[in-house]
C-alpha cells in the first residue's frame, strides 16, 4: 500500500502579517442569503430574531409580546414588530489548478509551505497566490461561523470539498490545496456547470483564477452565477511578467495549456502583445461589473493582504450602504 503524503503544516500557508492585515473585516454577503442559524447576514425569513425590519398589524393568535406599545400610544392601533432573523453564509470557493497556473516568476517565499506547483518550478506560481487568498479567506469565514467549501477546477472539477463551518475545515482545504496537480485545460463553463448542480441555496462563490479563457466563455459562466441568484467575487490571478511583458531576450515560448512552443523576439511583440492582454482584461471586468459582481486584479509579487482587506472593505461599505449585509 501506498504511503500517504504527509499532511501540510496549515500554520505556513498564512502569513501573521496577512491574518493581521485582514483581522479588522468580515465578508460580507451583497444579497439575502438563506439559512436558519444565527450568523451575520441577514435572511430573507422574517422571524423573531436578531434585527428589527418592519411593523405590520397584529391579528389574532400574533404573540402580544411582540407589541410595541410605543406605535400603540401614538396611534392607538395595535402593531407586531418584525426582525430580520440573521443567517451564515455559505461560501464556495473556486480555485483555477490549470497548467497555466503553474507559471510564476517570482522565487518561492520563505517559510511557505509550497504547493505541487511551487515545488515543481521552485517557484512563486499564480497556483500558489491563488492558495494564498483562499486560505486566508476561508480562514476569515470560518472565524465567522460560515460554511466554507473549495472546488478546485481546470477542464473538469478536480476535487470538491463540502462546505462545512468546523474547526478542522481549515486544515482540510489546506492539505487539498497543497497537493492538487496544477494541469489540463480550462473550461470555465463546464465546472460552473458542475458545481452549480451541487448547489441549491445562494451562496457566495469566490473565483480565483488567470482567467485564461475565451471571453465569451467567461461571460456565460458568470451569467450562470446570476441568474441562480448567486454572489460572486472574481479575484483575477496574474504574475507581473503576464502584466507587463519585461522580456528583452529571443526565447522559445510555452504555452502551458497545449498551444506549443514558439521562439519569438518579445521586444517585436510586446506592443501588440499588451494590447490584446488589456482588451481581455478589461471584458473580463466589464462582464463582472456588468453582472453586479466584484472583480480585483491579485498580481502574484505582492501580498495578498493589501488586496483583500481592500476588498473587503468595499463589500462592507456597500453593505453599510444598501443595508443588505
């Protein structure tokens, strides 16, 4: 029988600095989740909860507890307070492990506990910041009480982790993380398809991912998301080199996703190049806008802490705003 590969050090996949960067936010939820336990969004199920909403007329059999005598002295009408009853959240995240993810060109940061991807190239690979946020997002939410579940894809769902709030949660996504094969294609629409049938309440889905796919494409599965009626943040994973093109050498080229190899002057092309990498970048975001969703660029040499405590400070004010968080 097969050894079984020795389980990750959960502790080295988050970094102080970033629990400290993101310790002051919640993740909040844009729309009305549903749910039964006490948590901190709110439900589209009026009880007698946490939170008031709204008055409505008693009639008979209404608990006379609920009656606020203060309407009855102005009004001299009987009326029942109504709350918002407060509900957790389940959040599933999507991590892109496509080969594409594999590339990076920064060296691997120092006491990081490494993933397939980073122990292959020794390098800081897109697989291993997309790791990084999901860590410490799923880290966040379950310090929340939220359920949280990871489905890591590439042209088909690789593996499915069941969203669950306990305690040992964390370390499982880690140890799922940490040893998933970063290969194969894309295909965005057929994961969404995937686990969009394992769904069945509203949830929050974060999408981590280069998003090296057909526009068009990722159009249609974010439409997916919105039209079940789910939230999305789209964290947009790019190594710097990807953002700039800084190569000034003839060089063979890979492509990581079955494209083959071509050697090339990139100083010939890097105009062109940046041009058609802006264009599909900016129809990503306007797709993911266009929908309601957030969108953010993570670019892989800098800390993810900055990025989603930004983040997150957005949603919370939007929620302050709208009063839907």
């Amino acid at each position: 029988m097969a050894e079984s590969p020795t389980p990750a050090r959960a502790e080295n996949y988050l970094a102080p600095e970033t629990l400290g960067q993101l310790s002051p936010f919640e993740l909040r939820a844009k729309m009305v989740v549903e749910g039964v336990m006490s948590g901190m969004h709110r439900s589209p199920y009026q009880g007698m909860a946490v939170e008031f909403a709204e008055h409505r007329q008693y009639v008979s059999g209404d608990d006379i507890k609920h009656l606020d005598w203060k309407v009855f002295g102005r009004t001299d009408k009987l009326y029942i307070k109504q709350y918002q009853q407060e509900t957790n959240l389940d959040v599933i995240i999507m991590v892109d492990a496509s080969a594409s993810m594999a590339f990076g060109t920064l060296p691997i940061k120092p006491k990081w506990g490494g993933t397939t991807a980073s122990t292959a190239t020794r390098a800081w690979t897109k697989f291993d910041h997309a790791a990084a946020a999901s860590v410490a997002i799923a880290y966040l939410c379950l310090h929340q009480q939220d359920r949280v579940g990871v489905a890591v894809f590439a042209d088909e769902v690789k593996r499915l982790i069941t969203r669950s709030s306990a305690r040992v949660q964390w370390r499982n996504i880690v140890n799922a993380l940490s040893t998933e094969p970063v290969e194969a294609n894309t295909n965005i629409v057929k994961c969404t398809e995937q686990v969009l049938g394992k769904i069945t309440n509203k949830a929050l889905f974060v999408i981590i991912s280069d998003l090296f796919d057909d526009a068009d494409a990722i159009r249609q599965a974010l439409a997916r998301f919105r039209y079940r009626g789910h939230d999305v943040i789209l964290l947009q994973t790019l190594d710097r080199q990807e953002m700039q093109f800084n190569f000034d050498q003839p060089a063979p080229f890979l492509g990581l996703e079955g494209e083959g190899k071509l050697r090339i002057d990139p100083r010939a092309l890097r105009e062109a190049y940046l041009k058609a990498f802006r264009t599909h970048l900016d129809s990503v975001a306007k797709s993911a806008l266009g929908f309601g969703f957030d969108y953010h660029r993570l670019d892989t040499h800098e800390s993810v802490g900055p990025a989603l405590s930004y983040l997150m400070a957005r949603r919370a004010a939007f929620a302050k705003r709208s009063k839907v968080g």
